[in-house]
C-alpha cells in the first residue's frame, strides 16, 4: 500500500475460497489517493479483486465544476421554534452563460426550509424551480449568465432540539452531473426555548 507492504499470506496449492487483506489495507489507508498493489512470488498469477465504498463529509471539488457555491448561518446555536437565516451563493466560474443549473443545499435535521418562503422564491423569479427533502432544498436555474451570482436568503425554523451536522451542500450544471463544487457541511445547535427550560 503506497510502497509499503502491509501484508502477506501463504496460498497453499489447491487452495479454495477468498483471502481478505480488509483490516491491513484499512488500516494503511491515508487521506487522498492511495495506490494499491498485488504481487506473488509463486510462477503462477492469482487471480484477484478489489471492493471499495467510502463516505466522505466533504467530498472533494472538481476544479473543472463551472458553478461554486458557499452556505452560511447566521448563527449556530438557535432556541426551537426560532428561524435562522441561510445565506446561499452561486456563481458561474465562467466568462460565458451556462445552461441550467442546480444547487443541493444540505440542512442539519434540527432545521426547516419554509415552504412558503420557497414559493415567494419561485413567484418573483429569484429560481425557476425547487424542491425539498428530508435535510435537503434542491434550487433551480434555467441558466446563468457569465461571471454572475445569485444571493439568497432561506429562513430555516428550529424544529427540533439538539445538535445536528447537515450533508454537504453541492452545486452543478444539471448535465454535468459529474462536475461538482462542494461546500461544507452546516451545523446547529437547536436548544429549548427559554420558557421551556
């Protein structure tokens, strides 16, 4: 693994069945790429193969995405009930208009997109389109112009107590779906309101 052997096994002739170097490469694993090779010192090839899934809070950006996005709350900790402000920015990296274009903007649980605020959205033209999922507001554009931002405010209510960290936020050409600009997940504290307490 990356040059270094991590670890070896005895394969005995006629032996059946799979051999696992799970914990050593786990274990060997470093942040970025890895490089992993199979070697034997018997005349005959092995025949071999290599499974992997991982999950990455923040994934990594392609530096060839057209779209950036950035997320920000107001404030990190919020009583129940109360809304806290969103600000989310897009932009085109390019000097030329792109065609439609999406950002998947990730909540913490504890928070709400409101609906109605969504629709008023929509009604005056600021996005062309939404949508809203558990953790998730998907917004919409049929296209952007070259170099140009589109500045949003989402009031998100605290609905429910206790601290919660939101998927990463993603943004890209909605036929480029393999071109995508990350930003970090968001975090919130939601606590009981003061009378509650």
């Amino acid at each position: 693994m990356n040059g270094v052997v991590v670890a070896k096994r005895h394969v005995s002739a006629g032996a059946t069945g799979a051999i696992s170097f799970e914990k050593e490469l786990i274990d060997a694993l470093r942040p970025g790429e890895n490089r992993v090779e199979f070697t034997t010192t018997g005349a005959e090839t092995l025949p071999w193969a290599l499974a992997v899934r991982y999950h990455a809070t923040l994934p990594a950006t392609d530096p060839d995405c057209a779209i950036d996005v950035t997320t920000k709350l107001a404030k990190d900790v919020v009583a129940e009930g109360e809304t806290v402000r969103l600000d989310v920015a897009i932009t085109n990296r390019k000097q030329d208009g792109v065609p439609m274009t999406l950002a998947r903007i990730g909540l913490p649980a504890g928070l709400e997109a409101r609906e109605d605020q969504l629709k008023e959205l929509k009604k005056s033209g600021a996005i062309d389109f939404y949508e809203t999922r558990p953790r998730e507001v998907t917004l919409y554009f049929r296209g952007m112009a070259g170099k140009d931002v589109k500045r949003l405010a989402l009031d998100l209510v605290a609905a429910i107590p206790g601290e919660f960290e939101g998927p990463a936020t993603s943004a890209y050409l909605y036929y480029g779906d393999d071109k995508k600009t990350w930003a970090a997940p968001l975090a919130v504290k939601v606590t009981l309101p003061t009378s509650a307490k």
